[in-house]
C-alpha cells in the first residue's frame, strides 16, 4: 500500500496532519531559539517547503514566516532568563496565527456542509427559493342571521334585477295578467346559517413587483358579498376567482396596480361594500411630508363596469358602436398624528359613473320579430334596490292589434352618477387603557336631477314615483333625493390584536334614494341599496388567537316612499391567518 506525505492527503486529513506538524515544529522552534543560529531554523525551512509544495497557501506561509521571526527574535531576547518551572498540571499551548485559524475553519465548513447535503440531514435548499417569496392570507366566517320584516311592509316592491337577468316583464295588462317577480317584504327569515372564505398568495417577484390571487366563496357572481349560505340539500360550495393582480412599487410613497383587487379608496361601506373588488387600474400615493405627524394620501381608479358586447345585436349585420360603462375616481386625502395617540384623517373624493344611465330605446318592432331593442344593453348589470328606474324600451305597437301587442320591458337607472364624496375619522384615547374613533361620511350625487330624469325616460319611471289620484304624473311627482350621511362611534381595542381585546360600535345611517348606485353599497344594512336609514349597533370580542366573536343589529327602513321595514341580526365567528 502506497503512503502519501502528509500535505497530500485530502480534507480533513491534510488539516490534521498539517497542524500537528506545525505544532510540533513551533515547539521545537521554541525550544532551539534559545541558541543562536547560523542560517535559517528547520522551521523556516519547513514553512517554505510547504508553501512550494502547495500544500500551504502564500497568505498563510507569510504570516508564519513573520510569526517565526518574532518567535526566534523574542527567543533571543529572553534566551538569558531562565525558562519558568512547569507545575503540574500545566499544559504549554502553542501559539497558531489567526490567518491559519481562519483557513481551516473554512476548509471545516465546507466539508460539514458537503456531507450535510450529500446525507440530507441538514441541507439549507431542502426548501426551493421559490417558496421564500409567497405568503398565503385567508380568513373563515361562520354566521348566523335572522331577517325581520314589518307587517306594515308594502307588499308590492317589484324584483326588476330578476327581471333584467331574464326575458323582460310584459307591461301590457292585455297580453299578460301575471304579477312580475315580488321581492319578500314581510315574512321573517330566521336562522339563516351562512358562510364566507377566502383564501389568497401574494408573490414577491423582486424588489418592486408583487402578484396576487385569491379565491372567495359567494352564493353566485354579484360583485358585494363573498356570503355563502347553507343547505341547498347538502351541494357542495361553489369558488370564485375574487382577486388576481400585479402591483409595481417603484417609490416607497407610489404603488401602481392593476388586474382586479382590493378597493383602492378609503371609504366606508355606505359607498362600497366591504367584499366589493375593484377591475381595472389604481395609483397610490402616500407620503409623510414632515416631522410633525403629517402625511398626504392620493388614489386614482379606472375601473371598467362593463363592455359592450363585440357582437351586439347578435342577428344584425350592424353591429353596436362602443358603449362601455366606467368608474372613474380620484381621491385627496391627509392624516394628522398629534398628541398623546391622537390621529385625525380627511379626505375628499369624486367618483363618476359614466355611461351608467339608462337610455329610452329607437322604435323597436318585437311583435315583427326583432329579439332586441337598441338601448337594451344600458340595463345594470347587478342591482339591489332602492334607485329610480326607468323602462328602457319603446316599443312599436301592432298596426294589426295595436291593443294586443306585447311589450315585454327592461329598466334602467334613471340618474347620472357623479359624486361628491367626504370622509372624516378621529382616534384618540379613552380611559382605562381604551380608545375612541369617530368617524362620518357625507357625499351627494351631483348628477342628480329630476326634470333630467324624466325627460330622459320620457314619463316611464317605475320605481320612487307617487302620482296623486286623478292627476297626470309629472317630474315632482318622483319621491328621491341626492345626499347620504352616517356617523359612527367606535369604542375599545380599535384593531383587535390579543386575546381579551374587544369593541363595540354605534351609528346611524341615511341613504336617500338617488344619492349612490345602489348596486355596490353593503348588504347588510335594510339588505342592501339605498333609500334606507336606520341605526345599527354591534361588538367583538377576539377570545383566542386570530379568532373573534362579533354580533351586530341593524334596524332600518325606507329614508322616503312606501313603508319597507327590515331589521337584521347577525351573530359570527371569524378566523383569519
């Protein structure tokens, strides 16, 4: 069997072997710089042969070279002085310069590392890089809720969004005596067992790029509440794709997104619901301007509602010109932290809902076989309830049975949108470790206009009219109005963080009819639109963690027009991670 000088011999082998040999050539080095010497000492000799050899880096030799120097010349200068006795139990340790140190922790690790990988009990990139940049985000709720009707309900409150979604409703007492759809407005609803979950990844793609995706449970497609109720004799659940988007942040103060995601202005759910994602594009600004506690905000949407169809009216060889439906929307805002914890924050906004009115239709034959009107496309496409509508067709009477001639009718929103949108909030400290906010929102709809309104549906509207007995209608005739307010107090723990925290929250809402679309706005409050207003109390109570109880009442009716009582109440158990 071959054998190998010691500074050929691999890993960690060559490192003990190259030790022991220094070790032992520094204390023979030690022991021989007490008498003087002619040329070099065995132990320069040694180093340059290990640094010829390879087996020693120049970095490293040098050093020694030097340390040897120091040792022969100290030696030297000590060489008269008696070297002192060694007690028992004393140990004589050589002195090994740090370069060396150094090198061979490195080789050390290197090799710990190579066998860690190479047996898997340790490797570092057992986990893909990949998996480093995504963070998953969800949350489950478990509600119960109860609906109260008044007995003293109209019972006439006309589904128009059912109607809509289908093949129109004949106008003609002549060709049809069925009542149109009906909503319930005076038997309760109790024990309603409903559910929400979301589930989201947001990747960091680099410095300045983020993408996310979520998904959302729902009952159907309409775009304010992720709620999912129960039953259904058991059926599986149904999955939304409720987010997916890519953000880029080029500034610590701009964000630019764009695909579908989260609302991008601050609001409160009397304009938009807590669950409504936005389409399109949003700019974020935020910045502090000052050592004072000031910052400025700023966010600018574009949002697209709806686009018309490529190839409407489907059996016309002319097609429809673009008529697309938007929001678009800018809001200026700032924040004030002052005091001992108190925070004051405004902002001023304007939405316009463009193109979202409806529009009286060109003379359309149905009874000829048209399938279509020309303004049939201006019909929303998700309402609640509450606004002014307006039959959108003008229908072509029958010269052959003008009486008899069925006019099967769309509605339409009889008011622009154009709002003007103000929100206030004030956090400050309370007693006993708690806080107070106040907080109010006012906005009016500065589209709104009677007289327009009627001339643009030429005396069809439907809904928030009431005519005097015997009197021909007229534009004062339509009971709606353009503002909306509410204010709310919030008191304890603002932002439940722990285990123990708790709030509660009292406020007051009125919507007049006209004053928003009422397609977008909470669904909760009088179950959702406008024309309502009403009180609502309520509470959590986070009693393990990330895990909360909340409860809420909300009483509401009709803010003007026929009686429409209806009092919610909801008891749930959220969870988020």
């Amino acid at each position: 069997m071959t054998t190998h000088p010691s500074f050929l011999t691999p890993g960690p082998l060559r490192l003990a072997a190259l030790a022991a040999a220094l070790g032992a050539t520094l204390l023979c080095g030690q022991a021989r710089a007490q008498q003087p010497e002619a040329g070099e000492s065995t132990l320069v000799k040694l180093i340059r042969g290990l640094i010829d050899s390879g087996a020693l880096a120049p970095e490293a030799g040098h050093a020694l070279l030097e340390e040897a120097a120091r040792e022969a010349a100290a030696g030297r200068a000590t060489a008269a002085r008696p070297a002192p006795e060694l007690q028992p139990g004393d140990v004589r340790v050589p002195y090994v310069p740090q370069t060396v140190r150094d090198e061979i922790r490195e080789e050390v690790k290197a090799e710990v590392l190579a066998q860690a990988r190479e047996e898997r009990w340790a490797a570092p990139d057992a986990v893909p890089a990949w998996t480093q940049r995504l963070q998953v985000q969800g949350d489950v709720r478990v509600r119960n809720e109860s609906r109260l009707y008044s007995e003293r309900n109209s019972d006439i409150e006309v589904d128009w969004t059912r109607i809509n979604a289908g093949a129109g409703y004949d106008v003609n007492p002549n060709t049809n005596l069925q009542f149109p759809p009906l909503r319930n407005t005076r038997e309760d609803r109790d024990n309603l067992w409903r559910v929400r979950a979301r589930l989201g990844v947001t990747a960091s793609l680099g410095e300045q790029v983020r993408a996310g995706i979520r998904l959302a449970s729902g009952n159907d497609d309409g775009p304010v509440s992720a709620t999912q109720a129960l039953g259904g004799g058991l059926e599986k659940k149904d999955a939304w794709l409720d987010q997916v988007w890519l953000a880029w942040k080029p500034a610590d103060w701009l964000e630019v997104i764009g695909g579908r995601f989260d609302n991008p202005y601050w609001s409160t759910d009397m304009l938009f619901s807590n669950d409504l994602a936005f389409d399109g594009l949003a700019i974020r600004y935020a910045q502090d301007v000052g050592a004072d506690g000031l910052s400025l905000f700023a966010n600018l949407g574009l949002t697209p509602l709806e686009y018309t169809s490529d190839s409407f009216p489907g059996t016309s060889q002319d097609k429809m010109k673009s008529n697309d439906k938007w929001l678009n929307g800018l809001q200026l805002g700032a924040q004030w932290a002052f005091a001992d914890d108190h925070r004051l924050r405004g902002a001023l906004a304007y939405y316009d809902f463009r193109n979202i009115a409806g529009r009286l239709s060109e003379p359309c034959a149905l009874y000829a076989g048209a399938d279509h009107c020309s303004t049939d496309w201006t019909r929303p496409a998700f309402m609640q309830k509450g606004n002014t509508l307006m039959l959108l067709r003008d229908i072509a009477l029958d010269p052959l049975d003008p009486a008899n001639t069925p006019m099967p009718q769309y509605a339409g929103l009889a008011s622009k949108f154009e709002l003007l949108d103000v929100n206030l909030r004030w956090e400050l400290p309370a007693f006993a470790g708690h806080a107070l906010r106040l907080e109010a929102n006012w906005l009016q709809n500065l589209g709104f206009d009677r007289r327009r309104m009627w001339d643009r549906a030429n005396g069809g509207i439907v809904t928030n009219v009431a005519t005097p007995d015997g009197a021909a209608p007229s534009a004062d005739d339509i009971v709606s109005g353009d503002v909306a307010w509410m204010a709310q107090a919030t008191f304890g723990a603002l932002a439940l963080r722990e285990r123990g925290d708790w709030h509660a929250w009292l406020g007051y809402k009125r919507i007049e009819p006209d004053a928003l679309p009422d397609g977008y706005n909470d669904p909760n409050f009088h179950l959702g639109g406008t024309n309502a207003k009403g009180y609502y109390l309520g509470g959590s109570w986070m009693f393990d963690r990330n895990v909360w109880l909340t409860g809420r009442w909300m009483a509401a009716k009709e803010a003007m027009g026929a009686p429409l009582s209806i009092d919610v109440f909801q008891l749930e158990v959220n969870a988020g991670f």
